[in-house]
C-alpha cells in the first residue's frame, strides 16, 4: 500500500474515533458528518491505490468510487452507495444551521455503525 493511501486510511480510523466521542457527547449531527468523512477518506485511498490519483472534491470522490466499486470484485453491489447516502449527513450538518438537530441519535448511531463496516472492508480490500 502508498504511504498516501495509508494516511488516508489512518484519516479514516481517526474520523471514526471522533464520530464516536463526538455523539458520547450528544451532538449526533456532527457525529454523522465525521462518519461520513472516514467513508469518505476511505474511497479516497481505495481510489488511489486503485487509480494512482484521487478526486480531491467530495462529488468527484463519489464518482470515482462508483467507477472503482464496479471493477472490484471484493466490494458487494452497491456499496459505493453507501458514501452517496452518508453524504447527505455532511451536508445537513454544513448547510442546514437553520434545523440544527435533525439527525437523530439512533441515525448517528446508524452512520457510525454503516461507517465502520465501510471502511473496515476497505481496509481487508487493501491488505
């Protein structure tokens, strides 16, 4: 593995630590969003072990993955929707002040759980 995928890797482990700290301290909004980070840190170093380079914007990401998903044959179907779907927690917790709390604890908890399983198979995939 790159010394870049394995930062990107280690980005994801620490994201995954702070989700859960961050909904201990029972703002599950935020806790979402740094869910939604480790998958995405993720995809990023699947994708560029994979690729040799790697979308640096979350919507180039998200295409990237979807394309790398399709050739691997480690990753079950439709996983790469699994960062479509947890960013849309980010982008509740960025642009959404107005409706502060719309994430539940239990959909942290959910996107917590979902992010774990994500990247923990990315990293059997890159092992």
């Amino acid at each position: 593995m790159t010394p870049e995928s394995l930062d990107l890797l280690q980005s994801a482990d620490r994201a995954l630590v702070q989700a859960r700290a961050i909904l201990a301290a029972h703002v599950p909004d935020q806790a979402a969003r740094l869910a939604y980070h480790a998958q995405f840190y993720a995809s990023q170093a699947l994708i560029f072990e994979r690729l040799g380079r790697c979308g640096k914007t979350h919507k180039g990401v998200r295409h990237q993955l979807h394309q790398v998903a399709l050739t691997e044959p480690k990753l079950p179907a439709g996983f790469a929707d699994g960062l479509t779907q947890a960013y849309l927690y980010k982008e509740q917790a960025d642009y959404d002040s107005k409706n502060a709390q719309l994430t539940t604890t239990q959909q942290a908890q959910e996107a917590i759980s979902a992010a774990m399983a994500f990247v923990a198979l990315i990293h059997q995939v890159l092992a």
